[in-house]
C-alpha cells in the first residue's frame, strides 16, 4: 500500500487549525498526484441530497501545476457516471473513453485534456454518498493497481473526518 503519512499529517493540520480549508483542498490532491503518480487528481462535493449535482471543490492539473474550483458536473449531462457512482460507488477505467459509465464526457472532457484514464472512488459520510475523488491520467493509459485503489479509497474515508462539520452541516437534513 502507498504511503498514507502526508495524508495523514494534512488532515491533523487542517483539524488543528494550522492551514485553511483552501490550502486543504489543495495540497489534498497535490498529494493524491504525487502518491498515485496520476496526472490530475480532484475533490468533488455533491451539492444536493439527490445526487444529482457535483461542484469541484479543488481540481489539481499537474502538468499544468494549476488548481481550478467550482466546475459543476449535472446529472442531466453525465448521467451514465451519476448512476454509475451512486450504484457502484466508484468507476475504474483505465479506457475512461470505452468506458461505459465514462463516455458521456468524451466529448466534452475528455477529448479537450487529452484524459485517458479516470479513478473515481466515492465518499461516504454516514451511509450517504457526499462527494467524489477523481484521478485522471493525461495522454496515456493508466491501469490502476491495487494499491492506488486502496490510497484513494482511503483517502476518501479520512476526508470525512476533517470534513465531518461541513458535511454535518451540508447534509443536516439526512443524519
């Protein structure tokens, strides 16, 4: 398994106040391109109890070494991915175009930033379905191993803990 200690510091770090939530976000899924060796990595939110909306709260481009916030992703547009991730609660694709749950953002995602590969893994608070890690592989094939798939799951069980008074708040009405 990869290396969980600088997810781990970060998250006490946020928790002890010593970095801001924006600077979570991002030195997040710096960490994820760096641990998973992938090309992007991001953190999505759902912003409804249906599920039908996620809003990026960081999307990490390395290639680029950029961070982009508030892409929102709906339904009505992807919906192949959104039943994807609530039924499955993850998509691995290393073919993310030939992908049946992937190729509704071809055209649009995919074909313009050169994606090739996707790791979806979802987040779970409480039972529920709240958010969304992504890795994405830039202009080749990537299979994702076993151990990148147990990082990023992880990562997304520990995520709930340093969000646990957004999320609290957020999904109020479900808990």
């Amino acid at each position: 398994m990869l290396d969980q200690t600088g997810l781990l510091l970060l998250i006490k770090s946020f928790k002890d106040g010593q970095i801001n939530a924006e600077q979570f976000y991002r030195q997040l899924t710096e960490t994820i391109t760096i641990q998973l060796k992938c090309s992007r990595a991001s953190l999505w939110l759902y912003s409804d109890t249906l599920l039908s909306e996620i809003v990026a709260i960081d999307l990490y481009d390395s290639l680029q070494n950029e961070h982009y916030q508030g892409i929102a992703l709906h339904e009505d547009d992807f919906a192949p991915y959104f039943a994807a991730m609530r039924d499955e609660g993850g998509i691995d694709a290393p073919v993310a175009a030939e992908h049946p749950a992937t190729s509704c953002f071809n055209e649009l995602y995919f074909e313009p930033n050169d994606i090739y590969s996707l790791l979806d893994v979802g987040i779970v608070y409480n039972g529920q379905l709240v958010g969304v890690f992504c890795c994405e592989q830039v202009g080749n094939v990537m299979q994702w191993n076993s151990s990148q798939k147990a990082f990023l799951e992880q990562a997304g069980k520990l995520i709930t803990f340093a969000l646990k008074p957004y999320l609290q708040q957020k999904f109020a009405a479900l808990f």
